[in-house]
C-alpha cells in the first residue's frame, strides 16, 4: 500500500442494516491513499460476516468483545498509519469526494483540524446542518474554536472533523471508556486544546442517519453521571481561564437539564422520588448559585429545539412541584 494518508476508524456494533453502504461509501472514495480499521465490538447479528465479506487491502477487522463505542475506537486509533485520522459510525455513510477534500484542505493551509458541514438524514429527507460558522479563508486557534464552541452550542460530534494524528499520539489523547454520553466532546476539547490551526469547509459531506435504532437509544442515570463526570474534567482543563470556565458552568447546567427531561420520561415515577430527587437538588442549587436562569433557559433551548414543546413545559411544572415537596 501507498504512504497512508487518512485512517478511518469505523467502529461497529449491531449495525448489519447499514454496514455495507457505510464501507462501500469509505472505500470508494476519490483519495484512495487510505487505511479503514472497522471494529466489530461484540456484534450479535451478521455484522461481523458482512466486514468478512469485503475484500480490499486497506481494510483492517478487529474482532473483539462488547466493551462500548470508546474502547472500539481506542484500539483502532493505536493502530493508524495515517497522517491525519477520521471516525465514521457505522450505520451512516459518506459523498464519495468528501476524504480527497478534507486532506487538500489540511494540506494546503497546514491545518491540525478541518471542519464540515453535515448532512441529517431521517425519514428519506437529507437536511443540510451546519457546524462551525467561520468563512473558508479563516484559520482559528483551539482556544478560539472552543469559546466557541461553548458560547454557541456547537455539534461535538467527531465524524464531521478531520484530526491530525500527531495531536492524540504526542498528547497521549483517547476516549473515556467510562464516559457513556458525550465521550465525542471530551475527546474533541483535549484536541482542540492541543490544536494551533482550524480551518472549514462549508461543505457537506457526511450523512448522519437517523433511524429507529438510534432514536430510541434509552436515557438513564448513567449517561446523567457521565455528562457530570465531562463537565468535571473540563472544568478542570480550565479552572485556570475564568471566563471559558464561566460559560462551561453555564453549558453543564443546561446539559443535565436536558438529561433529567429525557431521563424523566422513561422512569417510574417512586423511582424518581426516592432516586433523582439529589440530582434534582444538585442541578437547581447550580442554577441559584450561578444565577444563570435565563441564560440558561435560552440556551437549552438552542440545544434542545425539539424537546421544548408543551411537554417539557408540563415536566417543568413537575420539577417545580416536587422540590417544593422536599
């Protein structure tokens, strides 16, 4: 194989629906100067035969034991070759210039990391989405892109950005295993605070497909304690920038709030007495002490446009109710 130019980490778990559109798109792009290390994570369907099926020297399987999303893509990114690295889910799928231009553009402008516009699939209707306002002839720092980041409420998915790999191999970066929600953003922050240049491209090319699998996807107490245990290590990252430390206290308050109203609708409600009442407690002293109410407010709803419908007012209602009660 030629010197490797892009790594494509691909990892897989149950995904036989969509596995073979999702290499076929990796495999047949225009930049053929590629490795894609797919990770099949304890797949109990026909995922693993359908990677098996696939014959091209640039695809590398590992077969390996469910240990969640974090651990596949941590063994996969201690084996790239490439100079710059991408994750890709598998159960979505990308245009077929989309690796050729990212690289160019790394290339030209010698960037650490190159941004994209994205595509939201769902329902047989492609919405284009937009990450990272900047113009094409703008190069940013790190710090910069990540004030951003957190005073916009921007997208910390990893599959839209092209990483130099230099920046997690030198700064001993890898993702959280023990971080089930979020674990994208905290892998992303670490890098973008290593990173000197961030360049976009206002294109889209990747396609993230939303279907009934992953729509479903249940929220519980353990992706609550992950977004505080994110929200911990970033503040600890900053505890020396007063104000990105600022903004990142308001960013955790409207993310758990988004958390309890989804994990509000799924639990029994003597469990919610006796269980999420703390959680509850914790989150409005956070709010009091900061005094961030209507920042706040307006903020969650930037990151949960669709959640704010009558119902989350009505589960409004109910928070207010039940810490009166206590």
């Amino acid at each position: 194989m030629d010197e490797v130019k892009i790594s494509i980490i691909i990892p897989v778990y149950n995904s036989e629906q969509f596995l073979e559109k999702c290499l076929n798109s990796v495999l047949n792009q225009t930049l053929k100067e590629i490795e894609v290390i797919v990770v099949n994570d304890g797949s109990t369907d026909s995922s693993y035969k359908i990677m098996k099926k696939i014959i091209d020297n640039r695809l590398i399987l590992i077969n390996k034991k469910n240990e969640g999303v974090s651990s596949a893509r941590n063994q996969a990114l201690k084996l790239v070759k490439g100079k710059y690295v991408l994750c890709i889910d598998s159960d979505d799928w990308i245009d077929s210039r989309y690796l050729e231009d990212v690289y160019l553009k790394a290339e030209e402008e010698n960037l650490d990391v190159v941004v994209t516009n994205y595509y939201y699939d769902k329902q047989n209707k492609s919405h284009y989405m937009t990450d990272l306002e900047i113009s094409e002839k703008e190069i940013i720092s790190g710090e910069e892109y990540i004030k951003i980041f957190f005073e916009k409420s921007l997208k910390g998915f990893n599959w839209n950005k092209l990483i130099k790999s230099s920046l997690f191999i030198n700064n001993k970066i890898y993702y959280s295993k023990e971080i089930k929600m979020m674990e994208d953003t905290l892998f992303l922050i670490k890098i973008l605070k290593n990173s000197k240049k961030i360049g976009k491209l206002n294109k889209g090319y990747y396609h993230y497909l939303q279907h009934e699998t992953n729509a479903t996807r249940k929220i519980n107490f353990k992706h609550l304690k992950s977004v505080e245990n994110v929200f911990k290590e970033l503040r600890l990252e900053f505890e020396d920038q007063i104000e990105l430390s600022q903004i990142i206290k308001e960013k955790e308050v409207s993310s758990l709030l988004g958390v309890f109203f989804n994990i509000r609708k799924e639990i029994k409600i003597d469990y919610f007495y006796k269980y999420y009442i703390p959680k509850i407690k914790k989150i409005k002293s956070k709010i009091k002490e900061e005094s961030l109410k209507k920042k706040i407010m307006i903020k969650s709803i930037q990151i949960f446009p669709y959640k704010f419908t009558i119902n989350i007012w009505r589960q409004i209602y109910c928070l207010k109710n039940i810490l009166k009660r206590q």
